[in-house]
C-alpha cells in the first residue's frame, strides 16, 4: 500500500479520533459525581499510599498530566473542579501515573529514561531531516541520521502506548472497587479513557508510518 494513503488515513483517523473523545467528555461531564477531580486524586493517592505527591490545578483544556520531577498530579481547571464521569475518570488516570511511578513500572521507568534524548531529537529532528532531503544527493548520511533521531521519537511513541494502557486500567478499577462509579457510570468512565488512549495510538501509528516514508526515501536514493 502506498506509504501517503496510509499518512492520510491516520490524519483522517486522528481527526475523528479527537472529535469523538471531545464529545464523550462532554457528553460524560453531564453525570454528577459526589466528588470533584481534585478530590478524587488526593483520595487515590492517599488510598494507594502515597503521600508526597500533591494535586494542583493547571490552566488550558486537557492538560492533565503527572510531572514524576515535581511530584505533582497537574488536572485541568474543568477537572480539577468538576464533579462529573468524565472528571473524575480523567483525575484517577492521572493518579495512576503516580502510583506507576511509586511501584516502579518498567514501561514509565524505561518511558522517563528516554524522555532527555527525546527532548533532543524532538528539538533537532526537523532540520536534521529537512536539510537531509535537501542534501541528499551530496550526503545521504545526513538523512539517515535525521531518520535516526525520528527513530527514536518513534519508539517513544510506542513504549508510551502501556504506560497508558495501565494507567487507565488502574483508574477504572480503583473507581470501581471505591464506589465511586457503578455499573452504569464505569463504563462511562471506561469509554472516555478508551478514546484517550486511541489518540496514543494514532499518534504512535502516525510516527511509525513517517518514518517509514522516510526509510523508503533514503532507500530509493
């Protein structure tokens, strides 16, 4: 199959992928929960015994994410606050990172090892590439070592995949086993990660499929 029906298949994939999540979200924010997001990861956190790690409110729309450095479960503002399906969902994934984190998961661990070469071929990548196809009758080498640091960008993508995973399993059944949701709010909360997960997976999909155009380029010269 050609490599650009492919690339276009993912944006058109990814576009649906995103509009879908937004609307379970919303969809999902209209059942009430008797707790806000906030309150839902101290209560994780404490219940799962970790106690130096601290839930603070971040601005902009799903920006929720675990900081291991600060040691901080960082929740939006619509979820810190809010006291819904999709809030608290959102905050007990969040929580789970940490608690992944504290116990050591091999995926996170190996997942933060790479995060500072990451950072690097994430800021160089482009140009490398860039000048690469530019050159590539002169110094072919140049564009391997582009499609070396996409590579790794690549793999990244990948290895994020059942970090994930994990972390939304964690939250289901911690809100589960805690009654916070029940047998008909649960797969509420389920489908709304389900779908944030999807975006991992297109993403990681996307990334694959790019560097193998780039392969394919690099080999055709």
């Amino acid at each position: 199959m050609n490599i650009w029906i492919i690339l276009i298949a993912v944006m058109i994939a990814s576009f649906i992928v995103q509009q879908v999540l937004n609307s379970r979200i919303k969809k999902y924010e209209r059942f009430a929960t008797n707790m806000t997001g906030a309150q839902v990861a101290m209560k994780m956190l404490r219940e799962n015994g970790i106690n130096d790690v601290s839930v603070t409110c971040v601005q902009g729309t799903l920006t929720d994410h675990f900081n291991p450095e600060t040691k901080t479960v960082n929740l939006s503002r619509a979820v810190y606050e809010g006291a819904n399906i999709s809030a608290i969902a959102i905050a007990a994934h969040e929580c789970g990172h940490a608690i992944q984190h504290a116990k050591g998961y091999a995926p996170l661990k190996l997942r933060s090892t790479m995060v500072p070469i990451v950072s690097f071929a994430n800021n160089t990548v482009q140009w490398v590439l860039l000048i690469g196809v530019l050159l590539i009758n002169l110094t072919p080498a140049l564009l391997w070592a582009g499609i070396a640091l996409f590579a790794i960008t690549t793999v990244f993508s990948i290895v994020t995949l059942p970090v994930e995973l994990n972390a939304s399993s964690r939250a289901v059944e911690w809100l589960e086993i805690s009654g916070l949701t029940n047998w008909e709010t649960s797969p509420m909360a389920k489908d709304a990660l389900k779908w944030a997960a999807y975006t991992y997976v297109i993403a990681a999909l996307g990334s694959l499929a790019t560097l193998l155009y780039y392969i394919g380029m690099a080999e055709r010269r």
